[in-house]
C-alpha cells in the first residue's frame, strides 16, 4: 500500500532529507527532516522572535482546531554539531506519508540556534528513535512512530535514501521492490534510546574478506557521514593515496583526483555486507583543491555513526517491534 509512504527530498547536497508532514486541523504543511538519532518532533512556530525566522514555515496552533496544549510542559534538545532548539508542546493530528497520529505531542519552538534559523531547507526535525530520549518535561513522549506503531501492518519503518536523488520513508510496510538482496538483521540495543548494532568487520576496496572488529554505532539518519573508530578510519586511508589528517578541516582529507575505495560492513556474521561506492565517500570539496572524506572519525562521540553516506548504500528496515535492523542491497 503505498499510501503509507514519504518521499524524502534530499537537501543541501545529500546532507539532510526533508519529508512533507501535515500538522493540524485544517492541515498546515511543513518540510520536516526525519532523524532516527533524536527522539524529539518538533518545528519552527509562532513563538518564534522573528529574527529567528528566516523564510520557515510556522506552525500557529491557534489555527488548529484539533491543538491542544499540555499545560506546563517543555521541551530542550541538543544536537551533534552543538545545535539547538526548545520550547512548549501542544497535542495535534500530525500526518507523515499517509499516516495519522491524532493526539502526537508537537513540541513548538520558542527558541532556535543560528544553524536551524540559517537552515531554509527544513521547518523542524521528527526523532524517529525512541522515547527514553525524548526531551519533554516533566514527563517524556512518544515518537510520531511509537504512536502510530500499534495500527500499522508492522512495527517497522525502512529508510530507502539515494545520492542525489529523492529517497523514501516507508511506514509499517517492507517494499519488496526497492531492494535487490534478502535483508539480513543485526539485533538493535535499544538501551541507549538509539537504533544501536553491532557490525563484526569492515573490508576496504575490493577485499575479499573482512577485517574481523566490532564496530558498535548508531543508525543515524540525520547525520550525514559515516563515522567510524580511528583504528578502521587509519586502514581505510591509508588505502587512499595521499590522503591525511588535515588540522585545519578537522579530518582527513585528500587530492579531489584521487580514486576513493569502497567501503564495505559487514551485517550479521558477515555472510552479508553493505558497501559504500568510493564515490560516495569523496564527500565534499574543500575549495583548495583538497576533498574531504566521507569516513572520518567518531572520536569523543562515544560510540560510531552509521549516517546517511552509509544509509543511502542500502535499504534499511528499522523493526521496532522485534528490535531488528535490516540492512540489503538495492
Ligand atoms: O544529534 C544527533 C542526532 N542525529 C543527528 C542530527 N543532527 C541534526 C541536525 C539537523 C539540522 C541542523 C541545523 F539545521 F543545521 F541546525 C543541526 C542538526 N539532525 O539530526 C545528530
């Protein structure tokens, strides 16, 4: 039933993903960037001091018919790169790719760091990772997911990216279609309120086997590089001719002529792997004739980050209700 599906607009050259979502009675449409490493929906509002706005769309629940506002709640997330946003909550109907929530709490933003104001391409963030990191006080909410879970066929949503191209989020259904191999699961710990797995090895270019070391990371769809421990990070670049850490990028860095290697991880027990086209992992030009590298590290991040350049390499099915993580070719 493809009703139950959003297209996934890809934004600022293949750095976010922004989905169409419905908010309110009658609906107020808004372009809202799904993240399954936050557990927060929230979007740019009324509230707002205008110097804060700069060509968003707001949400007004006084022009909501079916808003109502959790009196005395609040809401304050923090994001990766030190971003940040916080504010009240109401209860609305919200619609995600043919899917209705009535009653979803909607966290409405009276405050919004430099980044989200400059960021034209998105209204606001919907966390599909899981209510143990929801923000809201005094008492945490569930994601428009959680919520709309229980009347969906399946407890799953999958995530089908492309480079440089539209992607879609499926809800509550696997399209057979949209991948070329079976779909191997990794179990998900969920402990830490994030799509948590472990991949037993990783290969660079062509290699046949695989490098037998854990790599424990997050699935993470909102953020845009693949993140990886320093160990695997020196392997693949040294793989890389001329490539080193450059200070003044903070990564590695590389001659935009180079040939990039694939990078491939392996699901499982290794029987399967998804592998990142080199293409993929030459992420952005730097401007001085230097590109900088789609891996760099996790350093400091505590655990790895399996974000869009690997998300995209795959089409991934995010199973909620058995704490699952499937990963196939496409
Ligand atoms: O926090 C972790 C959870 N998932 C990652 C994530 N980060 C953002 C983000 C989006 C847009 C912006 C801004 F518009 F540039 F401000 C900032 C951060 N969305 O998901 C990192």
């Amino acid at each position: 039933p493809d009703e139950d599906s959003a297209d996934a607009e890809p934004q600022l050259g293949d750095e976010e993903w922004t989905v169409p979502v419905s908010i309110g009675t009658p609906p107020q449409g808004f372009k809202l960037d799904l993240d399954t490493g936050s557990s927060d929906l929230w979007v740019f509002s009324t509230l707002l001091s205008k110097e804060e706005v700069n060509g968003q769309s707001l949400y007004d629940p006084n022009k909501s018919t079916t808003a109502a506002k959790m009196t005395g709640y609040t809401w304050d997330c923090h994001y990766g790169d030190g971003s940040f946003s916080s504010g009240y909550i109401y209860q609305d109907t919200v619609t995600i790719g043919g899917v209705t929530v009535a009653k979803q709490p909607v966290e409405v933003a009276k405050t919004v760091a430099p980044q989200f104001t400059q960021d034209t391409a998105l209204d606001g963030l919907v966390g599909l990772g899981f209510w143990t990191i929801n923000t809201a006080e005094p008492k945490k909410q569930k994601t428009f997911f959680e919520n709309a879970a229980p009347n969906l066929e399946k407890g799953l949503f999958t995530a089908d990216l492309k480079h440089e191209a539209p992607g879609s989020y499926n809800f509550g259904w696997i399209d057979e279609n949209a991948h070329a191999s079976n779909i191997t699961y990794a179990d998900v710990d969920s402990s830490d309120g994030y799509w948590m797995w472990t991949s037993p090895g990783y290969a660079v270019g062509d290699a046949k086997g695989i490098n037998k070391t854990a790599i424990r990371g997050i699935t993470d769809t909102g953020t845009t590089l693949l993140l990886l421990p320093d160990d695997v990070v020196d392997t693949y670049y040294g793989q890389v001719d001329g490539a080193t850490w450059a200070e003044e990028w903070s990564g590695y860095v590389f001659d935009c002529n180079t040939t990039v290697p694939d990078f491939s991880f392996a699901v499982d027990n290794g029987t399967a792997k998804v592998t990142v086209p080199g293409e993929y992992l030459n992420y952005a030009e730097n401007g001085d004739g230097t590109c900088y590298g789609g891996i760099q590290s996790d350093y400091g991040v505590g655990f790895s980050i399996f974000g869009d350049i690997a998300i995209k390499s795959a089409f991934v099915v995010f199973d909620q209700q058995n704490l699952k993580l499937g990963w196939a070719s496409k």
